[in-house]
C-alpha cells in the first residue's frame, strides 16, 4: 500500500483512481506538489517559492529605492561638502589647486614642470601663492614662467599674474 500523497496547496488526497494525472500535479488543483529549490536542493511547496520570489522581489525593489536616495541626498548635498583647503604640499611645497589650474590651462600641458613654490599666504578672503615652472610655448621651445596665482575660498584658481 502507497502512502498518501497530500496536496501541500489544497489538501486534496490523492486517490488510486487519479493515474492518469502527472505524479507531480495535484488532481485537485492542478498545482505543482513541490518544487526543487536550487541552491539548497531542498522540495518545497510549489507556492512558497512563489512567495520567496515575491520576497526577493521586494527587496530589491528597497535596495534600488534606497541608492536612488542615497545619490540623491549626495547629489544635493554636493555644493555644500567641505571647501578644499588651500596649502603648500608638505612633500614639494606644490599647492594642488594650481598644478590642476596648469594642467587644464596651458598650451602643452605634459611639458609642464614645476621649479619653486612660495608660500601660500591668505588675500582678500582668498590665498595667493607665488610658482616657478617650466613650460613648452607654441613653438615647442620651454620657457619659465614665474606667476602668482590667486586662489578663491572655493579653492578656485580666479587669476594668474605675471611676475
Ligand atoms: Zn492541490
């Protein structure tokens, strides 16, 4: 005598008279018994795996809604980060925010090369800073360039001045 095949779904027994149905459909409801779960190999109830996958479903929709905030509360807050500071470095006395200046300013900007740095020294609410550096000009010979540069709070180079 077979044991009693219950319907997990709807428990309907499974009768003798029922062969003609798949072994793994139930008669009553025509639901899968079980189903395999791949990671664990275990069967389950073919509805609870619906209702995981709902689950999953869930969380991911709270993972992508809580980034899409967090890039949000980023973004708006962007302006509004500390202001960069304005210094000698302490390796080579060069000031960060002028070698950027120079690099997207100049006419050759892989040939520039820095010589001296003076100190950066507060002015009208901003720094100045005093640079010697070597450049290539137009016609690809270099050339020394001796500038002071002004430098917003922001950390904005706003002028160069030639010495
Ligand atoms: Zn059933």
């Amino acid at each position: 005598m077979n044991e009693q095949t219950v319907c997990p779904h709807c428990q309907h027994v499974r009768e003798e008279n029922e062969q003609q149905v798949p072994s793994w459909q139930c008669p009553g409801c025509g639901r899968k018994y079980y189903e395999k779960d791949a990671p664990s190999g275990l069967l389950y109830p073919a509805s609870w795996k619906a209702e995981w996958r709902n689950t999953d479903e869930k969380n991911k929709v709270a993972l992508v809604f809580t980034l899409a905030i967090a890039l949000v509360v980023l973004a708006t807050n962007w302006g509004r980060l500390p202001t960069p500071s304005v210094h000698n470095s302490q390796w080579d006395g060069s000031v960060y925010q002028v070698e950027a200046y120079l690099k997207s300013n100049l006419r050759d900007p892989d040939s520039y090369q820095g010589i001296a740095w003076g100190k950066v020294t507060p002015k009208d609410g901003g720094y100045s800073v005093y640079h010697r550096y070597r450049a290539k000009n137009g016609f690809g010979g270099y050339v020394v360039h001796e500038d002071m540069f002004f430098i917003d709070q922001q950390g904005n180079v706003r002028k160069a001045v030639q010495r």
